[in-house]
C-alpha cells in the first residue's frame, strides 16, 4: 500500500487518510507519495468512461487506505450536477490547440475540480480516523482556490474554513465572491500584501509548534485547502489523464502517441499533477510552463537556479502573480531520487537567502518541461486573436498558456498534439477581457460581464448570476502579523 511521507525527511510516513487531515508534514515538508501508481486501467478501456469512473480508480490507486465505497461517495458526491456539463470537462478545439476546460464548476475557475471532492475526502478521513477535534482550514489564496475551497467546506461539520487573499491583488468578481460566502463557519479575510505574503503567513502559522499546542487545548487542529495537501494534488491528476484518453477516443491521437501538456502556473501544483499522470503511464512529449511577467519558474526551468529576489509584478492574470511556488519542492523531491536531506538544504536556502541552486541530477530531470512567459500586452493580444480567428473566449490565465505554446511552437518546430489546461472562465476577468477585444471600459467588473456578455453570446457561469446583488458578509483586513491572531480569535469562540 502507498504511504506518505515528507520531502524533508521526517521519519513518520503516513497513509492516505492521515496525510490529508494533517496537510502538511511535522518537519514543515510536502506530503509525497511513496510510489507514483501506475494507470490502474489500460486507455484502450477508456471509451465510455465517464469522468466519475476515471476518478473512482486513479484516486483509488493513490487512496488504497480508503474502501471503494468511501471513494465512490467521495466522486460522486463532488462530480454531480453542480457542474454546467454532463461530462465535467469539456474539450474544445481552439485554433492548433485542444483546450481542457476545467471551470465549469460552482466558481467558475479549475480549483472546483480538486475542491468539490476535497472536503469528501477530508470528512471520511476525519471519520476513519475517529478525529474528534474540529479541523480549521487555513488556506492562502492568489483568488480561485479561496472561493473554491470556502464553497467546498461551508457548513461541513466539525470544519471552520478560514481564507487570506491579497488586499487589492485578485479581481472585482474573484474578491465579490469571497467575501459574499455565506456558511456559519466560513472566514475570509483581506491581507495587506501579496499572495507570497499570506501564504507565507499561514506557512508560518503551521510551523508554530507553540500555537498547534494552544489549538490542541482548544480541541482544534490546522490543516490545508491549498494544493500542498495532498489531497487536493491527487484529484488533479485525474483531468490530464482523462483528456488524454478522450483525445485517443476522439481518434485524435493513437495510444501510446505523445502529446504536450500546457499550464498556466504560479503555485506549480496543477502542472506537478500533469507530471504525475506522465508518471502514472500517459504519454507526454513536453510539459509546459507558463508564467506572466512574475516568471520565477520559467527561469528557473532554463537555469536550475531558483531566485526570488526580484521584482514582484500585479498582472491581469492575478492567480499567478506568485514567486513562491510551493508544490515545486514536490518535483524536486522526485527529481533527486527522494533525497530529503537535499531538499531540506534547499528550502532553507530559500528561507535565508531567498534562492538555491539545483544538483546536476535535478537539472537534467527538468528536460521534460519547457517554461515561457507572456506578458500583459501580449497576453491581450492573444485574446483578441483567438477570438476573432476561432470564436473561442479565453481568460486570462489560459491566454497566457497559449501564448507560450505559440512560442514555443515557433522555437523548437515541434507540432505535437497540445492539451492546454484552460483555467477559468474568462467572465471571472471580465475587465481585462472586455479591453483585449476592444470594447469599452466599464466602471467596473460587473459592468464588464455584462457588456462581455452581450458582445459575444458566451453564457455566464451559474457561479456568477446574481452575484453583484449579494450581500457582503466578510469584511476583514488585516496585516501579515495579525493572521494568527485572526485564526486564534475564530477558533476561541
């Protein structure tokens, strides 16, 4: 059976259901797998599986401490008419791209797919585990994983769910969607500073072995919705796997035919699934990075040195206005071969001198990704162009992801079939949208889904409608060294 264990070394593994209640490891390390399963079915099975059966046994393959009922009620309570289509990710032809559009969910953005199965899978191992403490999510958000996470926890008994957003940093609809979540034991509170600053925050509320001592006298224990829970990680495995097998089933692709995988990436977790599902057995030719201007990644794929002392820059692709990519110490664990003790030197290299250099054997593992950035003229640019060729609508985000894979086409020649991780419906930045296919600016965000909507036909999400009219429950903003008094006083009531 698969066991847990930390990225830093710590000699406590777990199983699958201890790693998801605890999210992050004693030692302040990454819960990683001790294998990497393989495809627990072959792709020319795949034909009429529908997305539930995909998750049930690629989650169950990682999961194996979990019965197969306790996974069934897991997928199908989160796969289930709260998304907008019968099967859950579309896959749209754009242009030379197919397009796995993975924001069909209740927030509109690809969050959903991992946070509607989640809390599911957090409850049942609260359950096996006879967890009798109330569990407090504390998870840090750059504007989708926040929203996600609150509605996928609201009124999930013996939770509390508390979110930190960048004050200023996420977009009108983002933020309105935050601070209107109703639940009697949801938190949301704006941050003065940046994403790496609050999850910098809640980093350092989850190393305080003093304050995990005070909660555990209050009948209380932190643990994570962010994508450093590995419970959030696996579920996302699930959609490049099953695009994949679409792909084949569509004749597009043979099996056993390589194609590249583009994503959108600031935190790296969505990317780091897609290396897990090459890992597990679909073929990939080229994973590819991209970044916008706050290209931390990007460079660090071409050099192999992680710095972050750089200039930190607010686009209009806010989920990745990120220099601090935490799943990245998962795929250097694996890429090292599992030594602990070399990413333990790392991390605290980057705790003390903001950057680390990587060990040859690492550097060589990084061939498999190609990492490109798109700024935010061209980011617009690429917006209009596709919607004026190919009708189709793109976010930010996922424009950003298209840009690079031009790019990169144009560089290396390389016409390989190409999935490209389409992040978030592009009404979530209806501003930033409305200006690249040249309409007017509005007074604000709402305005813009509007005038968005009347200009292009594209349905709104559900998640969206009626959103302007409801009414603000949160309306805290604090400063980084009050975010755990913040956690202490919700907890204390």
């Amino acid at each position: 059976m698969i066991k847990y264990k930390s990225t830093r070394g710590s000699s406590i593994t777990k199983d699958s259901a201890e790693a998801i209640i605890q999210g992050i490891a004693e030692d302040n390390g990454l819960y990683v797998p001790s294998d990497i399963p393989a495809l627990p079915f072959s792709i020319e099975s795949a034909p009429g599986m529908s997305y539930c059966d995909f998750a049930f046994d690629i989650i169950k393959s990682f999961f194996a401490d979990y019965t197969d009922e306790e996974i069934k009620k897991c997928v199908y309570g989160a796969y289930d008419e709260k998304f907008e289509y019968e099967e859950i990710v579309p896959i749209v032809k754009g242009k030379d791209a197919f397009f796995l559009e993975l924001y069909h969910g209740k927030t509109a953005a690809f969050k959903d797919m991992a946070l509607s199965i989640l809390p599911y899978l957090l409850k049942t191992a609260m359950n096996k585990k006879k967890e009798d403490k109330k569990v407090c999510i504390l998870t840090a958000t750059s504007g989708d994983t926040g929203k996600a996470a609150l509605e996928g926890f609201a009124d999930v008994a013996g939770t509390e769910i508390i979110v930190f957003y960048p004050n200023q940093g996420v977009s009108e609809v983002q933020e309105r969607q935050m601070v209107t979540q109703e639940g009697e034991n949801t938190h949301v509170f704006a941050v003065n500073g940046n994403f790496d600053d609050a999850q910098t925050g809640v980093k350092k509320i989850f190393k305080d072995v003093n304050f995990a001592e005070k909660l555990s006298q209050m009948n209380c224990k932190l643990s994570s919705a962010n994508s450093i829970n590995i419970g959030r990680l696996v579920p996302q495995v699930v959609y490049y796997v099953y695009g994949y097998a679409k792909l084949v089933e569509r004749g597009v692709i043979k099996n056993g035919e390589k194609i590249n995988i583009v994503v959108p990436t600031g935190n790296f977790g969505n990317i780091l699934a897609a290396y897990y599902a090459k890992k597990m057995g679909i073929a990939v030719n080229k994973l590819i990075c991209a970044s916008n201007k706050n290209k931390v990644l990007v460079d660090f794929i071409n050099t192999g040195t992680y710095d972050i002392n750089r200039e930190f820059y607010l686009t209009n692709s806010p989920s990745m206005d990120i220099l601090i990519s935490s799943n990245l110490e998962r795929l250097l664990y694996h890429l090292s071969g599992g030594n602990a003790d070399e990413i333990k030197a790392l991390m605290e290299s980057l705790d003390k001198d903001k950057s680390y250099t990587v060990s040859g054997l690492i550097k060589d593992g990084l061939k498999d990704f190609y990492g490109g950035f798109a700024d935010m003229q061209q980011t617009n640019a690429t917006i209009a162009d596709m919607y004026e060729s190919a009708n189709y609508l793109m976010d930010t985000h996922t424009a950003v992801a298209y840009k690079v894979y031009e790019d990169y086409k144009k560089e290396t020649k390389d016409e390989t079939v190409t999935l490209i991780a389409s992040t978030a419906s592009a009404y979530k930045f209806a501003e930033s949208v409305t200006e690249s296919i040249g309409l007017k600016e509005e007074k604000d965000g709402f305005a813009s889904v509007r005038a968005l909507n009347k200009k292009t036909g594209v349905n709104v999400p559900k998640a969206l409608d009626g959103l302007e009219g409801k009414p603000i429950r949160h309306t805290g903003v604090i400063n980084i060294n009050e975010m755990q008094q913040a956690v202490e006083k919700i907890l204390a009531k």
